[in-house]
C-alpha cells in the first residue's frame, strides 16, 4: 500500500486535479488549476501497489479518510 497522500478533483468525478503530500499543499495546487470560483474536494487515501493494477488507467484508493468539500472561501 502506498503513503497516505492527498488528492483533490472535481465533485461527483475522479481525483485528477491534484496530489500532494499535505492538505494545504493540494488545496494551493488544486486553486492553480482551476477556476477560482470552483468548489472541488479533497480526500486523504492510499492506494494498493498491487502487481495486477499495473498498467490500469486508474488504481483505486484502497483506504480514505479526512474527505472534504472545499469552496473558494475555505482557507487553504
């Protein structure tokens, strides 16, 4: 299993707008990729390292936790 990491993506889709190790960190790279106006979410997860993932387009989090909804008024 992977390092707890944190990712951010558009609400109701994947996590594919950011990673980053820390929440403040995948907040601030989260806001430089989209509209400032934009609510998205952001969730801490670790994903399997399992060999029959290799080569999927997306590896699934395995574990999660601390799943937030963040708005632009939610501080980074």
């Amino acid at each position: 299993m992977t390092p707890w990491a944190w990712w951010a993506g558009h609400i109701g889709e994947d996590y594919e707008i950011a990673e980053a190790s820390s929440r403040d960190a995948v907040i601030q790279a989260a806001r430089r990729e989209i509209a400032p106006s934009e609510t998205f979410q952001i969730i801490e997860a670790r994903s399997s390292t399992d060999r029959h993932f290799d080569g999927a387009d997306v590896i699934p989090f395995v574990r999660t936790r601390n799943h937030e909804i963040i708005t632009p008024e939610t501080p980074a």
